[in-house]
C-alpha cells in the first residue's frame, strides 16, 4: 500500500518549470549610410562583480542582502548580455567602420570595455525596479590614452511587480546606457575629426 501510494504521489508531482530571460530592444540600424567615423571599433568582453558572473537572476530588498530566484534565470551571464547587447548596438549606431569583440579581432583604432556594477532586479514597496549600473572605459589605442570613463546608473520602475516586467525595464536601461555611451563616443570622436 505504501509503495502505491508514493508512486502516486510521484506521477502527481512535476519538476518545476525553468524561465530563461533575455533582453530585448529594436534599434533600427541603417547600414546604408557611410560611417560616421572610418575607425574600427573593439568591444572588450564587460566584467562584472563576482555576483554577476552567472546567470541567477539577482533581487533585492535591502542593500545588505542579495537573493536568487530558483527557476528563473538569464539566458547567459549579465556579462555576455551586455556584451553582446553593446556590439549590437555599436554596429547598429553607424558611427564607426565596423565593430568586432576585442581580442578576437587585433586591428582596431579604439577600444570600448566596461564592468558592470549591477544589473538586478530592485524590490521597493511602490513596485520593483531593474537597476543598471556600468562604469564605461573609451580608448585610443593609437595614442594609448583614455579619452573618457563614464558611470551610467540607471532605476527603471517595471509596468508590474513579475519578473518579465522587470526584464522589460532591464532593457530599457541598458538601451538608455548604450545610446548615453554612444553620444559621448560621438563627443569625443567629432573633436578629434
């Protein structure tokens, strides 16, 4: 009788479902106009704290203490996201000849990289927030100077308090952070061209 019993139960029971996450924003490239610029362009592979360098889905309520949805994940670490979402949107710009990861193509004429400081999911009593923060690094490798470092930081309110609403508000600001980049880029370069 026992044994018929946990056999029910187990043929009742299911695994938990598993989410995977990604973000997700259009940036409507032109790639029928000429460069801004007639430079190359290296991405850096971003770092981030250590906290970041996987792919659980950080929340917080407090700044003492960090926790880990169990079934809902990023589809790749933070670091790769934004990595990949920083190529895609720097090709997407039209400021430069072409735009490749950095060391996997050697000949480039500056260098972008960044480490993340944060990218969670932030919990208040008037709703949950996606919370951004990237400190950005812009070089002439020619020169081998830096011509900036910029700290965005960004808070968006998600529309709702779930998950998938955060996300949203998770690409968001990390869309605001590259077109941010993107201009000081511009600034920068128009003054030396």
């Amino acid at each position: 009788m026992f044994l018929l019993i946990l056999i029910f139960i187990l043929n009742c029971s299911s695994a938990p479902e598993f989410h995977y996450y990604f973000l997700s924003y259009d940036l409507s490239p032109d790639y029928n106009t000429k460069p801004r610029f007639p430079y190359i362009l290296g991405i850096e592979k971003f770092d981030a704290d250590e906290v970041y360098n996987n792919e659980n889905i950080i929340y917080r309520d407090s700044p003492y203490e960090i926790k880990y949805y169990v079934y809902r994940k990023w589809g790749s670490s933070p670091r790769d996201i934004v990595s990949e979402k920083a190529l895609e949107h720097l090709r997407a710009s039209g400021l430069f000849k072409s735009v490749h990861f950095y060391p996997d193509f050697y000949d480039i004429d500056y260098l972008l990289r960044g480490h993340i400081k944060s990218f969670e999911e932030w919990d208040e009593m008037d709703g949950w927030y996606a919370k951004f923060s990237i400190e950005s690094e812009f070089i002439d490798i020619h020169k081998d100077s830096t011509l900036f470092v910029l700290r965005t930081d960004k808070m968006i309110k998600a529309e709702s308090k779930d998950i998938l609403s955060v996300v949203v508000s998770m690409s968001k600001c990390v869309q605001e952070t590259f077109d941010e980049i993107i201009k000081k880029i511009d600034e920068n370069l128009s003054k030396s061209f």
